[in-house]
C-alpha cells in the first residue's frame, strides 16, 4: 500500500500561488471572523484543558449538546481511528466510494471491512433499506458519511434510524464531517438522536465548514455511556491549546454560517443548472460543499485535467477510488466569480472537443 499516495489530500503539490484556484480542496471558501490572532493570544505556557473543553464548551452552546455526550477530537480523523479500537471491532460495513480513512483505520485496528458498492448509474445513492439490512447481517458496525465524499449523496437519517432500532447490537457510525453545508442541518443531523439510539455514534468535525484544517478541530457525538467507553481509549491532551481557544471564537461566528450556507446553497443551484447546459458534463452529489462529476466531453480525462491546470484550476481526480474509475473528478463550491471561473472553462473545453484534442487539448 502506499500510503503516501492514498493520504495526499486534494490540494498537495499545489503551490501557494495565489492565483491558482483550488477546486480539490472541499473547504469553506470564506473563513470564520476569528480576527488576527497572534501566538500571545493563547496561553502556551500551561497545558491546555486535557480534554478539550473548548470544543464541549462550543457543542454545548452551538447544538445544545451536553458536556457529557461529547468527545473533543483533534479533527474528526482522530474519532474514525479511535471508534474501531475502541469498540473492538471486528467486522465493519462501509460504502465503496468513500472516505478512504475508514479502511485504514479499520485494517489498522484488525476489523475486516467489507464493501457496499454504490452505483454511477443511480447517482450513487445508498440502497434501499432491505439490502442494507441484508448488508448488515454479518457486520458489527455501518461505519457512513453523511453527506458522503466524494459522492456528495446524502444518507437518509430515517432509514439509518429504523436500522439503529433493528439492529440495537450493531453501531451506527456517521460521519458528518460536512453536514453543516446541507439545506437540512440541522434537522437531517443524528446529533440529536444518540440519547435515544445509544448505538448511533456521530463523527463531526469543524474543519470543513469554518476552513479550519490546520487547526484540527471534532468531536465524537455519542450517549454519555459510549463516550465513558471511548476516553477509556483516548489519549489526553489531543486538543491543543490554540484549538481549543478557537473553538469558542467560532461561537460569535453567526453571521459568518449564514453567509457561508446562503453562498453554498445558491452557488449550488446554479452550478446544477449551468453544468446542465454544457455537453459532455455529468454532474453526481452536490449536497454538501462539491459535486462529482463525470468527463465525458471527447477528450480524456488526463487532457482535461493538465488543460485546466494550465489555467490555474485544480478539481480533484477521483480515478484512485474504487467505481470512480470512469474519468470522474470533484470540484468544490467556492465564491461566485471562482465558480464562474471554473464553469467557463469546462464550458470551452467541451465546445474544443470536437477539435482533435487527444493530439492537442484545448488549445
Ligand atoms: C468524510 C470525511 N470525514 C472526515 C474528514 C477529516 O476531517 P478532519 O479534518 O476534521 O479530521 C474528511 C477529510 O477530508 C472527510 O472527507
């Protein structure tokens, strides 16, 4: 395996020119008013509480979560690695395209993972609950995203409720690192079932949402009882002072969340609509903050991808996930005028494609 392939993320060998727009990312293109803050802000001298009580302080008054139901993370990631530890799994149920790290964090904890492939031709969408529960027969945990990536489906959180209720003795463990960004949130969120369905566990994370990824900022969402379980695991002090600071500034961050949902969600809308227009373009997902798409617009994907980077546009190449091999890329939602940028370029490039662009993309 390797590794350093699989963990490059989307914007990796991108250089920090300032004119390249980077579409691979699905980050938030605006940043949270958190001010310019400078190292003497945070009291680096002491050791930060040693379990991130800023980010229970940030659940507690942004979700009305209690202390008790939450688990600080440094970053979602550190929960998809310490849920399959934790709980001692040893066979767990993924979708296949999906986040990779599942895998790797399972293989890493002993559990045999199996696949339940989602299909291009039905837009990637979850099956219906039947074949779930098929699916389910011999796994110990459903490990899902919602929204997933790259897809951008949705998971529908009735269906994964009924399961949780038939099937008590298996873990139901969602993944909403984007969930912020979906016209439903906050009501398509399990967040709010963990106290009722003690076997629904909730992977969040702030990363995506607030354009944090340096910073590493989650939680595990979960019945008081699980999360009493999983610190029994967990290393201490995994949320730095610096983070743990941030998180409660993210609370005056209001307007900020306004903005970024009403940008996504317009943004999304017409990107639908615009994409529509243009041949040889198949758009999948787009609940959350990016689409996948699909190239079929005369040339390959390859000429594609080197032509837009000539332009300083970077979408992410999907062809290393499993059923994705079929030229499909992911580009992110970003500000107006970027999309704009993004659009007029794919838009040229299908009306070249009746030009000999195997020999002589785009040009
Ligand atoms: C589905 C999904 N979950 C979790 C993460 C990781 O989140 P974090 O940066 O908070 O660790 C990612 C990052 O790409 C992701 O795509």
């Amino acid at each position: 395996m390797d590794s350093l392939f699989y963990h490059q993320h989307g914007g990796a060998g991108i250089n920090s020119d300032a004119e390249v727009l980077d579409f691979s990312v699905n980050i938030s293109p605006i940043s949270p008013p958190i001010g310019a803050l400078t190292l003497n802000d945070f009291a680096l001298h002491a050791y930060p509480s040693i379990d991130g009580k800023g980010i229970k302080d940030f659940y507690k008054a942004r979700f009305g979560l209690d202390n008790a139901m939450v688990l600080p993370l440094n970053g979602a990631i550190e929960g998809i690695y310490l849920l399959p530890r934790a709980l001692a799994l040893r066979h767990i149920l993924a979708l296949s395209p999906s986040f990779y790290e599942y895998e790797r964090a399972a293989r890493i904890a002993g559990a045999e993972l199996t696949f339940l492939p989602l299909k291009s031709d039905n837009g990637f969408l979850l099956p219906g609950i039947e074949q779930l529960a098929e699916a389910l027969l011999d796994a110990e945990a459903f490990f899902v995203a919602n929204p997933n990536n790259p897809t951008g489906t949705e998971v529908p959180p009735e269906m994964i409720m009924a399961l949780a209720s038939r099937f008590p003795d298996k873990w139901f463990i969602l993944d909403e690192a984007f969930i912020q960004f979906t016209p439903r949130f906050p009501d398509n969120s399990l967040m709010y079932q963990v106290m009722a369905l003690k076997n629904v566990i909730v992977v969040h994370s702030l990363t995506k949402f607030y354009a944090l990824p340096g910073l590493r900022l989650g939680a595990v969402i979960a019945h008081p009882d699980v999360i009493s379980r999983l610190l029994y695991y967990k290393e201490p002090w995994t949320v730095n002072a610096i983070a743990e600071s941030v998180a409660t500034l993210l609370l005056n961050c209001g307007a900020f969340e306004e903005e970024l949902r009403d940008m996504i969600l317009s943004e999304r809308e017409r990107i639908t609509a615009l994409v529509s227009g243009i041949d040889g373009i198949r758009l999948a997902g787009g609940a959350a903050n990016f689409f996948l798409a699909q190239w079929n617009g005369g040339c390959s994907l390859d000429a594609l991808l080197s032509w837009l980077a000539e332009r300083q546009l970077h979408v992410r190449d999907c062809r290393n996930f499993p059923g994705l091999e079929e030229n499909f890329f992911r580009f992110a939602i970003r500000r107006p005028v970027e999309n704009d940028r993004l659009l007029d370029a794919l838009r040229l490039a299908t009306l070249s494609s009746g030009n000999p662009l195997k020999t002589k993309p785009f040009s």
